[in-house]
C-alpha cells in the first residue's frame, strides 16, 4: 500500500513521462533530428521519383521503434520510483471515492502544458530523472506546443506530426 501511496503522490507529475535517462536521451535526440532530416529526403523523393528509397524507410522505422522502446522504458521507470518514494516516505494511497470522477481529488492535468507544469514543478521526479532530463524534455514538448499553436489547422498538423510517420 505504501508503494500505491507513493504512486498517487506523484500522479499529476506522471501524466507526461515519456524517452529516457541522459544518456539514452542524447541519442535518442540526435536520431530523432536524422529521422526528421530522413523524412524530409523521404518526402522529396516520393514527390520527385514517385517512390523512397527502402534503406531511408528502414532507418525511420528504426527511429520509431526506438521511440517506443524508450517510451516504455521511461514509464516503467517512473512507476517504479514513485512506488519506492511511497514505501521510502512512508505514503499511504488515499481512500478509494465512490464516483471517481465527482472531482473530489486534485484533477489531473488535461491539456500538455498543464502536463509540462507539473512534471517541472515535482521535485521528486526532477530528482529522480536529473534536472537536465527533465528541463531537455519540457523544452522539446514546449516547442511541440508553439508549432501546434502557430499551425493554421491544428488537426491536420497533428495528423502529419504523429501520423504520417506511420
């Protein structure tokens, strides 16, 4: 139970945990600007010879299985340090509510900025993740934001963002 308190602590801040520690992240932050780069070449040789190259297709798919696989790793990570938060500082899980979405409890962030706010302001996470972790990711989240906020149809700039790759 303690380590389900310590879960509930940090709920808010783990809205947004996603990539990985410092040393996967420079990595994963160098690929992911090839990737984009690779994309872009991708895109002109399907617009100019009607097809891409398979070498360049393998090498974006590569990126985004990494993505995933580091995604996954940084969740589970910080499942498991809230966890240990909760059993180190003795955190007990608050009682289960009978409607759980009455709005009794602290609302969970629900849009990324209120997300980035929170993963930036819980002190245990940035701890735990270093603050360099955690300030490379809020930036590049933010800037996802600004580009999101300056497109002229925000739906089709997510459709190209997140689903073109696909």
């Amino acid at each position: 139970m303690l380590a389900l308190g310590g879960q509930c602590a940090a709920l808010v801040a783990l809205t947004l945990v996603e990539g990985s520690f410092a040393g996967s992240m420079v990595v994963f932050a160098v690929w992911g600007v090839a990737a984009f780069a690779v994309s872009v070449i991708i895109w002109l040789a399907l617009l100019f010879e009607g097809k891409a190259p398979l070498s360049l297709q393998r090498f974006v798919v590569g990126y985004l299985r990494y993505s995933v696989h580091v995604s996954a790793y940084l969740y589970l990570a910080a499942q498991i340090h809230a966890g240990l938060d909760g059993i180190e500082r003795r955190l007990v899980a608050p009682p289960s509510v009978g409607a759980p979405y009455g709005g009794s409890g602290e609302p969970l962030p629900t849009s990324l900025g209120a997300a980035l706010d929170a993963l930036a302001a819980d002190a245990d996470l940035v701890r735990a993740f270093t603050p360099q972790v955690v300030d490379w990711f809020v930036r590049i989240k933010r800037f996802e934001l600004e580009r999101h906020a300056a497109a002229d149809d925000s739906d089709a700039w997510q459709a190209r963002e997140y689903f073109s790759r696909f």
